[in-house]
C-alpha cells in the first residue's frame, strides 16, 4: 500500500506571485504572496486573520501572473494544510487524479 505524498516532500521552487485563497463554503477570502511552490502545494503568507478557518477546508487559489504586461489569474482547486495565524496558510493542490484514487480506495 502507498503512502500519499504531502507538499512537504515535494521539492521547492523559488516563486514569488501574489495569491488570493477563496474558500469554498464561505465568503472568506485570505490575500498575500508566496515564496516558493512544489508540485502539490504553496504557502500562502498573510498578516491577515484567518478566524473561520480550518485545517481540511477547501477552496480555490488565485495566483496572480503577468505576461507581456497582462495581468491574468491562475486558479487551483486546494485543501488547507495548515493554518498559522500571523504567519500564513499552507496549501495542498488537488487534482483529478487524486480525486479517482480516493475513490477507488473507498470502493
């Protein structure tokens, strides 16, 4: 049986972008930068509170890119990871893969 990665294992790349984190079942909407990203995941840092907030909820991230003078938005479905408050949010990326895995795992 397979151990399921986290974004922790995963290698980071040095990324420095805005992002805006938008959860799914609220209107709470967190902005800050990033650092760095990996495969899986980022670390969305925020001075901003993050009270109504939970370590598995879920959401969207916006990560703000600017080609040729156009500013345009990438978006990812993700999972919180962890919350620390002052600090910022750590994020998991979903994908459809994952989604049919744990599904199968279920059956």
């Amino acid at each position: 049986m397979s151990e399921k990665k986290s974004a922790r294992d995963d290698e980071r790349i040095s990324f420095r972008a805005k992002l805006r984190f938008e959860a799914d079942n609220s209107d709470i909407i967190i902005t800050g930068e990033t650092k760095n990203v990996s495969m899986s995941g980022a670390f969305l840092e925020t001075i901003q509170p993050l009270t109504g907030l939970n370590d598995g909820d879920e959401g969207v991230v916006f990560v703000e890119m600017n080609k040729s003078g156009k500013i345009f938005d990438v978006s990812f479905h993700c999972v919180i990871a962890r919350l620390k408050p002052g600090v910022g949010i750590a994020f998991n990326f979903e994908s459809e893969e994952e989604y049919e895995y744990e599904e199968e795992e279920d059956e």
